[in-house]
C-alpha cells in the first residue's frame, strides 16, 4: 500500500484533527505548541493545499463578537485523511527497521 504523499507538517495537522473538529486559530495554537510557528497567510495556504487533496473539509461559521459579524474557518479530519494517518502509522509501526528505542535512547 503506498504511503500519501504529505509532508511532516501536514501530519502533523492531520493529527491535531484527529480528535475533533476545530477552528483555524486553534490549529495554528495547537501547532505552535509544537514549535511550529506559521503567519495567518501561509497557514490558510497550507489548509487550502490539505482540503484540496480532501484530507480535511473546512467551512466558515459566523459568530458575534463585541457586536462584530466574524467568519471563523472550521475543520474537520475527512475519512481520506484518517486513512493517510493511519497508513503512515501502519507503515512506520509494522515495518522493524523503524522500530522506535524506548525512552528516545540514541545508538552511541
């Protein structure tokens, strides 16, 4: 079974979805708890590129803030997108030359 072709980062917001669906500023908060720091722009750009190859599906809802109509960019993880995760897991996980050393121990 060949793997998706998508970048670590990608992944890793294909995970972040995997849980739940979520606004764009939560991804992108979520993301920058794991070092990952992206201007609105290239992340929306990002986005846009994983919804086109229908890993993800995002939607806008309006919500009232401070008498303000905001549209706020949703996402959810699609079928297709939980099936790259987990081929990507299967092919990591099941093939031994990727085994991971507990306890992040290196080869000296």
């Amino acid at each position: 079974m060949p793997l998706p072709d998508i970048t670590h980062l990608q992944f890793l917001i294909l995970a972040i979805l995997m849980d739940d669906t979520k606004t764009g500023r939560r991804v992108r908060e979520e993301l920058a708890e794991e070092g990952v720091k992206k201007s609105g722009p290239a992340f929306y750009q990002l986005m846009a590129r994983l919804e086109d190859s229908r890993f993800l599906k995002g939607w806008y809802e309006q919500k009232i803030v401070d008498g303000q109509i905001i549209k706020e960019r949703h996402y959810k993880l699609t079928g297709q997108g939980l099936k790259a995760i987990e081929q990507i897991q299967e092919f990591y996980f099941a093939n031994p030359r990727f085994e991971l050393l507990a306890g992040g121990a290196h080869h000296g």
